[in-house]
C-alpha cells in the first residue's frame, strides 16, 4: 500500500497537480527566486512585475534547468494548446520576460535562445 501511495503522487507530481508538504515551494536561481504557492517573483531583492502567463513562462523554464524546451512544448505547458503553426507568442513572451529578469535583455545569461529549437534557462 505504501508503494502505490508513492506512485500515485509521483504521477500527480509529474502532472504538477500534487505536491508534498516537505517539497520547497521557492525556485530559485543565483539572485531570482519565484514563490510557487504566493505567485510571487524577485530578483536583487525587488518583486518583478509579471503578468501571468510570464511568471508560468519563467516556472517552466526554471523548473527544466539546464534542459532545452521547444516552443511547442512551452505553448502547451503554459498556454495548455498545441500549435496552430506559428510560435511567436511564445517568442514574444519570452522577449518581455527577458526585459524583466535579464542584466542585459539584448546579451540573455539566463533564458538561452537554442537557434532552431527553443529555449533553455541557464542560470
């Protein structure tokens, strides 16, 4: 019975439906750090001003660090809708997004164009 308590909150876990108690609710990334439960963003110190699909934007990519998300993956897990054959709002996001999160929006540290695929966030 234990085991499969332990699945079933694996699954809903990986589902993001479902999260344990002793499971941090803060990401954070040298000086950004994003309060899951409060929906919250700061970085050096100073809240951001997100709108909401940036702040699902930016959980996305922070929680797949290091990993490289398409633009179809990234319209699906924030917009939750496949593509209808253009991607731009996802780049459109992630250019508005930078602004707020990056020393320099035109030399991105943070959330890394991978020409021809997606984004991933770095640091």
């Amino acid at each position: 019975m234990v085991e499969l308590v332990a699945r079933v909150r694996a699954c809903l876990r990986r589902a993001g439906e479902f999260r344990a108690a002793d499971e941090p609710q803060v990401i954070s990334s040298g000086s950004l750090a994003v309060d899951l439960s409060k929906r919250e963003a700061v970085g050096d110190g100073t809240p951001l001003e997100l709108k909401p699909k940036e702040f699902d934007l930016l959980v996305a990519l922070m929680q797949n660090r290091g990993h490289t998300l398409t633009r179809e993956q990234l319209l699906l897990r924030v917009w939750k809708y496949e593509s209808l054959g253009s991607s731009r709002t996802v780049d459109v996001h992630i250019a508005r997004l930078r602004q707020k999160i990056e020393d320099d929006p035109d030399r991105p540290i943070r959330i890394v164009t991978i020409r021809g695929t997606g984004y991933r966030f770095d640091r």
